[in-house]
C-alpha cells in the first residue's frame, strides 16, 4: 500500500478516496519497472517525466463500474461490437504512459482503444491528462471529476470538448451523468435498467 499501516489516519475515509503519489525526475526506464504484478491493482501513468500512481478509493471504483456497465448496454442494444481493454497500458513509447479506468475499441480490435475513460475522484491535472492522451493519440477520452463528465475528440492534435460522443451519437455527456452519478448509493444493475429505458 502507498500509506503505512502504521500512520495515524482515518482508514474509512482513505478506502473510499484516491491515494496518490507522484515521482518527478522519472525516466522512461524507471516507469517500465512497475510492469510487474507487484503493482497490480494501482494506475501508473508517465509523462513529461514525471510518474503517478493512484490508488483508486472505493468510490472512484463505483463510479468507473457504473460507466463501464452503461457503456456495455448501449453496445449491445444498438448491435456495436466492442473490445474491451480494461486497464491495459496504452503508450507512446518513451513519452506518454497511461493505464486508463475503463478503455474499448469498438467495431473491430485494434492496437489502441478509440476510447478511454478516466474518473478524477480526489484530485488530478486535468489538463496534464489530456495531453498526456493526445501524445498516445486516443481519439476519444472522457473525463469523470466533481460529478460531471466531459466528451474529448481529438481534432488536428487537440482535445476538443464536444457535447455529443463521436462513437455513440445518441449520447449526450449531461444526460448521461445522471446515470453515471447515482452510483455512489444506487446499484449498477437498477441504473442500467433505468438507461435502456432512456435511450
């Protein structure tokens, strides 16, 4: 774990918010360390030098299932074949790293998913993120922070903030937060239910 057992916190306030670290000085070697199993459960990200691991809270959790589950259901009710990534680590070699929350390619499988999906729950460079995506080339990225989600096409090497997704175009990011929201207190299972019926 990133905070010793033996400090004096609140451990019910920590399960359920992000723990990170950020190592600046970092090499591209030193980012390639963490490929091993002994990290596994964390989201190591590299740019400019600089290393972040997070720790994801049980929230931030929450919240990225919820996306996850909603963006499941549109696929199989209007037929798009999708090809989940996970958590895979996505890169531009020797510049930009990432292991998104959630990430898919979507009609057939590719070497780089089409979209990531990221959920800020305690704090995080917003911006830092975006370019750190741009470098990799994602074409789509959502963003997840302060119970809002923000669509990103990527246009001309630059993040665009649009309000409509480009891959599932009847999807606009202020309806769907509404679903995506009640995850904190509400099942999965219920908030899917209730986004079939929307769309």
């Amino acid at each position: 774990m990133l905070i010793s057992a033996d400090l004096p916190i609140r451990r019910d306030k920590f399960a359920q918010q992000d723990q990170i670290l950020t190592i600046t000085g970092a090499t591209w070697a030193d980012y390639q360390e963490f490929e091993s199993q002994e990290y596994s459960g964390y989201r190591v990200a590299y740019f400019k030098g600089e290393i972040t691991i997070v720790s994801p809270g049980r929230n931030h959790e929450r919240i990225a299932a919820v996306i996850n589950r909603l963006i499941i259901a549109y696929c199989e009710k209007y037929n798009i074949p999708d090809f989940p990534f996970g958590q895979t680590r996505v890169n531009t070699w020797g510049q930009a790293g990432r292991e998104p929350d959630l990430a898919y390619a979507f009609d057939s499988d590719k070497d780089l998913p089409d979209l990531a999906v990221e959920v800020i729950f305690t704090s995080g460079d917003v911006e830092n993120l975006k370019a750190s995506y741009q470098n990799i080339g994602i074409s789509e990225l959502w963003i997840w922070q302060n119970n809002k989600i923000t669509f990103y096409i990527l246009e001309t090497e630059e993040y665009m903030t649009v309000e409509f997704s480009r891959l599932f175009d009847r999807l606009k990011s202020s309806s769907l937060v509404k679903y995506i929201n009640r995850g904190i207190t509400e099942s999965p299972a219920i908030i899917k239910r209730d986004f079939l019926d929307f769309i």
